[in-house]
C-alpha cells in the first residue's frame, strides 16, 4: 500500500502516488526508495530520447540488431 501523503513529499513522491493510484497499484515500504530510483532513471531516459532521438536511435541501434 502507498504511504499516506505528508507535507515532505517530493514532486516526483507525489507523482508517483498519483501514478500507481491511478493504476491501481501499490509499492511495499521496503522497495519504495528502489521503485523511486528506477522511475527516476526511466523518467530521465524519456527526457534524454525526447530531446535527441535521432541521435539515441542510432546510438541504442546496435543493440538490438540480431
């Protein structure tokens, strides 16, 4: 279950909640801070393909040509 909302949270805390609620998910208290890191590293990946993405297509092609 999500934790209760407080007056500490961050923005991505709060976007977080208001996500997995949406969703009908919840995160464990023992993996929240380890969820927290892997939605930062996706969000900052979508940001770094938004701004680039000819250039992270030909980077990341490689990788999955057989």
């Amino acid at each position: 279950m999500n934790p209760p909302r407080t007056d500490a949270e961050t923005p991505v805390d709060t976007y977080m909640n208001y996500l997995f609620d949406a969703l009908g998910l919840s995160v464990r208290e023992e993996w929240r801070a380890d969820v927290k890191n892997y939605f930062m590293l996706s969000a900052r990946m979508a940001e770094v393909l938004e701004a680039h993405p000819l250039a992270m297509t030909e980077d990341l092609a490689p990788v999955f040509r057989p």
